[in-house]
C-alpha cells in the first residue's frame, strides 16, 4: 500500500521539485506515473523509499511512515532505479546474491531466487559472466532482478522497459502483471503510454512536480475527452443527410464513407441506431465504440497545462 | 551487534574484490610496492657509505624504523584513491542508489566503505615492509626489536586509519571524483609532516615516545570518524550539482555570519560580538587551565631533571648572568632590530597558524602548538629559576606586562579554535559540512579580528618599548 498526502520536496536550490502529491495505490493495483523528463517522478520514488526527506507533507508505504521508519520501509520496498546502477565487475548471479544477503536472505534462498530470477528474465546463460559485457536491455533486466529479490511488497519502478527490445518488455509487462494478481502494490514510472496503459489500472499525470490528473484510467478517458463516440463505417461514399438520429445520438463528425456519433448512454440508444442505418440500406461494413488512447488524454491534459490547443 | 559487523564487513568485502578484479590496477601497484623496499635499502646502504666517508655516523639501526615508516607511508598516499572515490565514485556510476534503498544502515555503509579503504592500503603497506624486512636481513644490521616493530607497524596502522578517515569524508562531501582527488593534498601532506615529527621522535626521543604519536593519531581519527558519521547523509550522495563552487554564496554565508545583525561597527562590539565570547567560556576555562598546568609542568621538569644534565656550579651560573646582563644593554635597539609592527605580525602568524592546524584537527592540533608554546614560557621561567632568579620577578618584569595582553590573545583565539573543532564534530540537521565550516570560521575571524588582532597591537608596543625597561630595571637585583 502507498499513501501520499501533500507529498513535497524543495532542493537546496529553493527549486521545488515535487508539489502536493496525493496518491494512493492499494494491494493488486498499478499506478502509473507519466510525466516528461524533470517532472518529478524520480524524485517522488525517491521521497517514497525514504532517500530524500520530503519537505511538506507525509508518505506511508506498506504502512511505514517514509521519515519515522525508513528501514523498515527499504526492507519492503523493491526500486528500480532510474539508472540500473550495476556493479560492473560483478557477475550477474553474484550481484542478486550479494543483494540477497543484504536484505538479509539466506545461502538457499538466495540461490534459489536468483536461479528464478535469471532464468525467467533469460540472463541463465550470462549469469556467470560480468554484467560490464552485458547489453543495456540486460544490464536492465538485472537490476529488475535485484529489485524483486527480497520479494518486496511494494515495487516501485522507475522507467524499468526504456532500453529493452520488445521482446525483453514484453517479459517485463509479464512478470509485472504477475506481481500485480499476487497483490503487489505497484507505482511505474515511464513515458512510454503504451506500456502504462497495458498495464496500469490507474494513472498519474504530473507536471512541474504537480499532478494535474489522477484516476482510474477508464474513468479519466471520460473525464478529459468527454463520452465514448462511435463510428459507422461505409463501404462507399453513402449519404447520410436523411438518416433520422433516435433521440440520445448526435452527431459528432462526419466524412464520405463513416460517421461518428456521441452518445451517452450505448445500452438504450445503439440498437435503435443501428436499426435507422439498416432501414436507410446504408452499405454498412462496421459500426463500432472509437478506441480512445491513453495518448490522447495525456497530450490533452499536458496541451492545457501548457496553455496550448489540443489537436485530436 | 553481530548482524551489524556482518553488514559493515559484508560492504566491504564486496568492494574489496571488486578492487583486486581489475589487474590493471593491480599489477602496477604491485610492482609498484615491490620494488620500492628495494630502492629504500639501497638509498639507505648509500647515504651511510656517504655520511662515512665525512665523518658522519649515521646508523642502520637508527635508520631502520625511519625507514619502515616510510616505506609504510608511500603505499598509503598512493591507494588514498580508493577511500577518496568510495562514495563519490559510487554516485558517479550510479551505483550507490540500489545500495542507499537497501536496509542497510547508515553507519553499515559509512563502516563498510571505511574498513575497506583502511585494508587495502594496509594490504600494501604491510606488503612493503615485509620484503623490507626480508632485505635487511641481509644487511650486516641487527633485526629492529619486536617492540620496535611493533610499535613501528601500529603507528603505521594509525596513519592509515588516518588519511583513510579524511579521506572519506572528502568522498561523501566531494561533488566528483575530480575534485575528491584535488583535495586528497588535504590529507597526504598534513600525514606527511605528521611523519617528520615522528621521525624526529625516533631518532632522538626514546621509543616509547612513540606511543604518545599512536595514541594521538587513534584519537584524531576516531574524532574525524565520528565527523563523517554524523554529517552522512543519504540525501547529499543523491545531489545534482557538478563541481560547484559557488564563491559568491560562501562568501555571503561567511559574511553574513560575521557581521550578523549589526548595523555598525559600534553595534558589532556592543552586540553580536559579546554573544560569541559568551559561548567561549567553557574552552577559556579548559585552554587557561591546560595553559597554565603546561607553564607549571614545564617549569618543575626543568627545575628537577635539568640540574641531572647540566653541571650548573656557581661559575658557571655567574658567567651566565654576566653574558644576559651584557645582552641587555641591547634593549635600547629592540625597536629597530624587531619593530613593532614586525613583532605584531610574527605573533598574528602564529595564531593564524593555530588556526590552521586547528581546523584540520578538530581544534587538537592547534590546542598541541599553545601548549608547547607555554611549556616553553615554563621552561624559560624553570632556567632563569636555576640561575638563582627568582621565577616571579622574571615573570613580573619580562613577560606579565605585554603578557597581559599578548596571552589574552592568545587564549581567546585558541579557545575559539577549540570551539570551531567541537563544532564541527557535533551533528548538525540543517546545515552542510561546507556551511558549517565557514560558519565555525566566521565565529573564529569575530575573534580574532574583534578582540585578538588589538590586543596583540598592543602587546607589541608593550613588548618593544616597554617591556626591555622594565627588564633593565630589575637585572641588578638578578
Ligand atoms: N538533487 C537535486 N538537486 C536539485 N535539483 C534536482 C535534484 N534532483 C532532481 N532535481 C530537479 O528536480 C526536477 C525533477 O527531477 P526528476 O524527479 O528526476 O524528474 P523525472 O524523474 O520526472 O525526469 C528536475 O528539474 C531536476 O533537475
Ligand atoms: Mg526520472
């Protein structure tokens, strides 16, 4: 579990980094936090694993407090950090189990863990040699390893697929919704709203160290691009000046071969939609909801804060 | 406890591998401190071949611990690199950021990476000294005494845990690892004099002597240890700033704490003054007992061991006193031959210098250099007291008029450097190892600008012009 409240931190410099962060994530949730480079995640995660104190407002991550127990909350917290932060000169099986040892783990399960671990992210081959010789996608799966082998209950994840091929993320996206069903609770940093939206069930938006959008995803599709619209695709240029709309569509936007609707309430109204195009022998080939991107909310969200016009 | 040496050793061993992996260090390094012992036994063999052909005596046998200490020293200044880029090396490459999250404690890592940069220099050193000693066996020289050696390798050990507890410090303050290795002359060349001073004390002092160096040394790095601990903070290794060295900002940090709310200069001496020396009375109490405990001490082992050295008949004592009366009637040219403000400058210098040897002790130094300064005044009152003067009259006429003054100063200033040391040490939440520093030298500079600087003015008027008159009126009754 995390909960923030007011979460703040101000450097040296008086430049505020992080402002009024309230997040809660609960057990089987992830949350994903997008924000550009400088927004304040990493200085966020930071302040929920205790490294830096926050300067307002307070944190309690798997129910410690981030200033009264910062130990007890390091044993329970697995980081991957922003920069993979690999000894170099070690081997990649010799890296997790000094990190086991460190979290206390003993010789046999610090075996066992890290053949887990090594195997399933396919570093088995590589784990005797120097993780210098590794590639960064690797190098990266290593220090995911590290983060997941004390088994931590709160995992938090700073940019963890930036340098991986596809098929590398796609093991990570795996074994994160894995984590996620065995009750994790679970915060991803990233800028990649592809992999947030596969992934997390809540999002994040933070801006200048403020979060300017906090939700449940689906819930925040409604809140900033409005009602789900829907689309009847033509086979040919067909016109629909006499269609008579059934009370509850409108029209959002037409062009020769489709037409996109708004409606608010599918359940009532599509039936009798789609029974007006059938009537007008209207060549339909599909009529569906739009996808909506978690693309489009954030640019949109991020267009406004910055005081711009958002194109869909 | 247990679990907590395990932690401490578990950080360390890990780094000390990691060292002994990369055999393009290594392999130099080893050589390095082969061939060395080699070089010093022959440089040794040569210098006495020489001193010989001159007359000089120069024994092995006294030679041998000079040189041990040295051939111990030498692998030390060169893997001071490793204490210096413990931590700020770490934060270079990023990795200090799995461990600062891990449940590793604070003192677990600062221990950790100080146990390691103490062996590895040790490992060295020890290294040395063994082929060292396997050389001079060869040598017509009879093998140093377990003791000797004993103490010889402990003193070594002391170094060692010396730099290295510098040295970390610097790691956890440094921005890079450039400027940790730009300030590594902080260590080496303090160390360095440290070891002349020993020298010193093996050649002419007897060996036991050595014991006071072991023990000081011990002393000054568990303070600095103590220091680093207390000022680690997991915060400052996460930190952005490259290299900065913002001048501006520490002057305003400097000044501001120097001038402090005062509108004038009136108000600086009525106000913001008093409240510094206000805070100054416990060390006064501490550095005027020390002080005077020195003078008595001093003055009694004159009196009582000097006669045993120094035939002093009554013949002797007269011819003495004839030689100080004739030099007296140089007084009348004090004033050119020392001018005042020649005087005044000689006497700030060597507060200043107290300062400074203070600031890189903790104040212990700078407390080291009073007291051999008043063991001295001691001494001076133990002789004249041997020559049949008496003490009090020498001490009323000779020293007490510009003394007032002079010893005022002095007092003041060491008890001010005492004062900035204690700061230093004491854990600080709010405040850098940087800020605190100029803060403890800004109260020091109130001192010693405030008060100190005037009344050494005034002392070296006294001493010049008054002082010699005073003297001359009292020689008769010598
Ligand atoms: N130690 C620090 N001192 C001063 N400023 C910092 C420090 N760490 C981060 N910042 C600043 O705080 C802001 C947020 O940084 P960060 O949390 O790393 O952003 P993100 O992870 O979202 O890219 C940036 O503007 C960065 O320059
Ligand atoms: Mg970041």
């Amino acid at each position: 579990m995390i909960e923030t409240n007011d979460l703040s931190k101000q450097f040296n410099n008086n430049f505020w980094a992080v402002q009024g962060v309230t997040l809660n994530v609960q057990p089987g949730q992830i949350l994903a936090l997008l924000g550009q480079n400088g927004a304040g995640k990493t200085t966020t995660v930071r302040m929920l694993t205790a490294l830096l104190a926050p300067t307002r407002g307070s944190a309690r991550v798997a129910g410690f407090d981030v200033t009264k127990n910062p130990k007890e909350i390091r044993m329970n917290v697995g980081v991957l950090t922003e920069q993979h932060g690999l000894y170099l000169r070690m081997s990649g099986d010799e890296y997790l189990d000094y990190f086991g040892k460190i979290y206390g783990l003993d010789a046999q399960a610090r075996a066992v863990r890290s053949k887990y671990l090594l195997d399933y992210f396919g570093l088995g081959e590589a784990a005797r040699r120097r993780s210098g010789e590794y590639s960064k996608g690797m190098k990266q799966k290593l220090a995911l390893a590290r983060s997941l082998m004390h088994n931590p209950s709160v995992l938090l994840l700073d940019e963890p697929t930036s340098a991986m091929d596809p098929e590398s993320s796609r093991l990570v996206r795996d074994e994160i919704a894995r984590l996620r069903s065995s009750q994790r609770t679970i915060i991803i940093c990233t800028h990649n709203l592809a992999e947030a939206e596969a992934l997390a069930d809540h999002i994040a938006i933070i801006y200048r160290g403020k979060i300017l959008l906090n939700g449940a995803l689906d819930e925040l599709k409604q809140r900033v691009l409005g009602p789900v619209e829907y689309e009847a695709r033509f086979a040919d240029a067909f016109d629909t000046s006499g269609l008579s709309l059934p009370a509850g569509a409108e029209v959002a936007s037409r062009s020769e071969t489709s037409l996109k609707f708004r409606i608010e309430a599918p359940q009532v109204v599509n039936p009798g939609l789609v029974r007006a195009l059938a009537s007008m022998n209207a060549p339909l080939i599909s009529f569906h909801e739009v996808p909506r991107k978690l693309e489009q909310v954030y640019l949109k969200t991020m267009a406004e804060a910055q005081g711009l016009a958002y194109a869909a | 406890m247990r679990r907590n040496w395990d932690a401490i050793w578990m950080v360390a061993r890990r780094e000390f591998i990691d060292q002994f992996r990369d055999w393009r260090i290594v392999a130099p390094m080893v050589l390095l401190m082969a061939l060395f012992p080699f070089v010093a036994d022959d440089t040794t063999q040569d210098s006495i071949q020489f001193m010989g052909r001159f007359g000089g005596e120069l024994i092995l046998e006294r030679l041998v611990p000079f040189v041990i200490l040295v051939i111990g020293f030498f692998p030390l200044s060169f893997t001071l690199v490793v204490a210096l880029e413990s931590f700020v090396g770490e934060k270079e490459r990023g990795t200090i950021e799995p461990i600062l999250s891990s449940p590793l404690d604070d003192h677990q890592i600062y221990l950790g990476k100080l146990l390691v940069g103490i062996t590895t220099p040790l490992v060295f050193s020890f290294f040395s000294i063994t082929i060292y000693l396997i050389l001079i066996t060869r040598r017509d020289v009879a093998f140093p005494s377990p003791y000797l050696l004993a103490l010889v390798l402990l003193l070594t050990f002391a170094h060692a845990v010396l730099m290295v507890s510098s040295a970390i410090v610097i790691s956890v303050q440094a921005t890079t690892v450039r400027a940790a290795n730009l300030l590594a002359s902080f260590v080496v060349v303090p160390v360095a004099f440290l070891l002349q001073g020993e020298t010193a004390l093996i050649f002419w002092g007897n060996e036991s002597v050595l014991w006071y160096a072991i023990v000081g040394v011990t002393l000054l790095s568990a303070l600095i240890v103590r220091l680093g601990v207390s000022h680690f903070r997991r915060e400052y290794l996460l930190g952005r700033e490259i290299d900065t060295f913002n001048l501006k900002q520490m002057g305003r940090v400097f000044i501001g704490r120097f001038v402090g709310n005062a509108e004038s200069i009136r108000d600086w001496y009525a106000f913001e003054l008093p409240e510094t020396l206000k805070q100054l009375k416990k060390p006064l109490a501490l550095v005027t007992l020390l002080g005077v405990a020195a003078i008595v001490a001093s003055y009694l082992w004159v009196v009582v061991n000097v006669p045993a050295f120094l035939d002093i008949s009554p013949e002797i004592t007269d011819r003495i006193k004839t030689l100080v009366n004739e030099n007296l009637t140089d007084f009348e040219d004090l004033s050119t031959q020392m001018p005042v403000p020649v005087l005044f400058y000689h006497n700030a210098r060597a507060v200043v210098i107290m300062l400074l040897l203070g600031i890189v002790s903790f104040g212990t130094l700078g407390v080291t250099l009073f007291l051999v300064n008043m063991g001295l005044v001691g001494g001076v009152l133990g002789g004249a007291s041997l020559l049949g003067v008496s003490p009090w009259l020498l001490f009323a006429a000779g020293i007490l008029p510009h003394g007032i003054f002079e010893l005022s100063a002095v007092f003041l200033s060491v008890s001010a450097t005492l004062k900035a040391g204690a700061l230093l040490v004491t854990p600080q939440q709010d405040k850098s190892l940087g800020e605190l520093l100029l803060v403890a030298l800004a109260d020091w500079f109130r001192v010693f600008i405030g008060v100190a600087l005037p009344l050494l003015a005034v002392a070296a008027v006294v001493e010049v012009f008054v002082t010699p008159q005073l003297l001359k009126m009292v020689v008769p009754y010598f």
